[in-house]
C-alpha cells in the first residue's frame, strides 16, 4: 500500500474585488497518496519553494479569455515553484528529479499535465529557480534583448526595478553599457537598486509630486528604452519622454491590478508623433530560448557580475501574508516562501 500523509494547503476563499487581504484565502489539510495513478502520465512532487508573482492578482478575479487561468474558489492556489519529484508516471521525469514550473500552494501536488523543466545546475540556491534561473529571468532576459533590441549607450528606465525582474533588467542594460535608471517605492529599494544593482540613478515614486519632471531630470535627453511593470500615471509620464524612435516593452502593469475600473492612458499620440514601439509580451512564448538563457546567465551569477536579492519567508502559513505583502510593495526583491528542505 502506497503511504498517505496530510497534506496541507492555500486556499482562495472567493473571487476578489478591490484590494486582496490574506482573509481571502485560508489553510486547509487534506490527505494524500505518495503515488501516482497507473498510466496517468502525470508526477507527485514535494514543494520546496513557492513564487509570489503579480500576475497571480489578477487570477483572483473571474477573469475570461485571459492568457492565464483564473484560481477556483475552495481549491488551491497554483503558481510557479521549485520541487522534488516523489512519484513518475511521465517519461521525461523520474524520482528524485528537480524541477521548478507550475505546482499547488501546498506541500505535496499530483500534477497531471506537467509543465515543468528539469533542473540541471544545482550548484546554486534551489530558490533561484523561482526567480532569477526561474520565470521572472526569462521575463528579463526575453523582454530587454528580445523585445526592446538594446544597443549599448542606450537609455534605459524601469518601473517597479527592485522587484523579481526589474533587478534583472537593470542589471543586463548595465552589462551592455547603457545608461540605467529604475523607481521604486522605499528609500530601501532605492539604496538597493544604486548601491547593490549597479543602476545609475534610482528615484522613489511616491516622493515625486510631477513624474514628468522626475523623469526629466534623470533623462534631460529622453528615453530610448521603458521597461513597464505599472502602468497607470507612470505609462503616461514616460510616453511624455520617450526619445524617437524608442521601445517600450510592456511586462506587467501591476497598478492597475486592484482597481475595478482601470485608469486610462492620455498621452499615447506620442507613439505616433516620436514613433515609438510598444510591445506586449508574455514569457511563455520564449522558453524555447531557456537553454540561451542559462549559458549567459548561470557564468554571470558564479562570476558575481549579476547579484540576486530575495525576500524570503518561512513556511506555507505565510505564504498568504507573502503574496498581499508582494502586492503593496512591502516585500524587498524576489518574494518566495520555502515550504520545506530538500
């Protein structure tokens, strides 16, 4: 007979309007085999670290023809994560195997349809994978090189670049030569993104009465290239100070995410008038590039030249607290919660 243990769980009690409070979800514990169904192609994995993602906001909502699914009220939260496979009925993972990718906030999930990649490089923190070797890297890495086209010299500005993957963008502009600057909402994360990042400039948005003239004070020139996590007034500010011909790769706009209304763009005539390309992108459609993306990255981390930063917390009872935390901005650098040791 296969052993069952308990199995504790995050629940999302409802769909959320307005701004999400941990009361909207709740734990639970249910019980589990340590075995996978006969020819179910599917794997058990123990869960050992769990990301907290913006993108997770909107999926408390009922969404419909999202890029993503909204949660089910009464189920687990699902999200990206780092685990150990216990059981296989898959061909292409085995017991023992580490992998990171979609799992449930809980600390054992049968996955029937596994996305997950194998972890090879297991000489760095197992954490990294739901960060910087994870989903948020990719996002970096594909949404500056792929989507922006940089060149070096260029001008470069990033909302929210404290976070997951705005410490990522700066830091890869920063290695090509470009001029850096990035906002944030503490006088922690600014220290931060200066003296640990490397950025040029960095400036608190909520000191900032005019965000034109902010802007146009770290960019007397102009911007050649917007890395957008916020949308909303900054969007706005920025399209006011965009250079001719500039990028601006739109990632998230997570200001935008607990409003019911969201708020409207006025300046986007200077897409036209200066020629601007604004591209939307979701990191899905470039883990084809995840193995590029290694060979680059995992020297960099080794030789110092990129530094990570995460905000770590201790158990699956404070994984709610961790994702309303990331949502109003308490949480300094990459928000994951360890769930349990190897």
């Amino acid at each position: 007979m296969p052993e069952t243990v308990r199995n504790k769980q995050v629940i999302l009690k409802d769909y959320v309007s307005g701004f999400p409070k941990e009361t909207d979800m709740y734990m639970t514990e249910s019980s589990i085999e340590l075995r996978v169904p006969k020819g179910s192609n599917g794997v058990l994995l123990k869960n050992l670290y769990l990301s907290c993602d913006p993108y997770m906001r909107p999926r408390m909502t009922n969404i419909k023809g999202s890029y993503v699914e909204s949660f089910k009220p009464g189920m687990p939260i699902s999200g990206y994560g780092v685990a150990k496979v216990l059981d296989s009925e898959n061909p292409e993972f085995k017991k023992g195997d580490l992998v990171w990718g979609m799992t449930g906030w809980e600390e054992y999930s049968l996955v029937t349809a596994p996305h997950l990649f194998k972890i090879q490089h297991t000489d760095v923190p197992l954490s990294y994978y739901t960060g910087i070797l994870g989903m948020p890297g990719m996002t970096a890495y594909a949404g500056f090189y792929e989507v922006c086209s940089p060149k070096q010299g260029e001008c470069v500005f990033i909302s929210a670049a404290s976070g997951a993957v705005g410490q990522l963008v700066g830091q890869f502009a920063k290695l090509l030569g470009c001029y850096v600057v990035g906002s944030a909402g503490s006088k922690d994360k600014i220290d931060l993104l200066k003296n640990k990042f490397g950025f040029d400039e960095a400036f608190n948005y909520k000191e900032e009465p005019d965000l034109n003239e902010a802007l146009k004070r770290y960019f007397p020139e102009g911007i050649d290239i917007y890395f957008e996590n916020v949308g909303g007034k900054m969007l706005d500010a920025v399209l006011l100070n965009m250079k001719i011909h500039g990028r601006i790769a739109v990632c998230g706009m997570i200001s935008q995410y607990n409003l019911d209304r969201p708020e409207g763009v006025h300046n986007l005539m200077y897409l036209v008038t200066k020629r601007v390309r604004m591209e939307g992108f979701l990191v899905r459609d470039y883990y084809n590039l995840y193995p590029k993306f290694l060979e680059m990255i995992i020297p960099h981390i080794k030789e110092g030249k990129i530094v990570y930063v995460e905000d770590m917390a201790e158990g699956l009872e404070s994984a709610p607290a961790a994702l309303i935390g990331l949502l109003s901005g308490r949480n300094v650098g990459k928000q994951v919660v360890a769930v349990a040791p190897q």
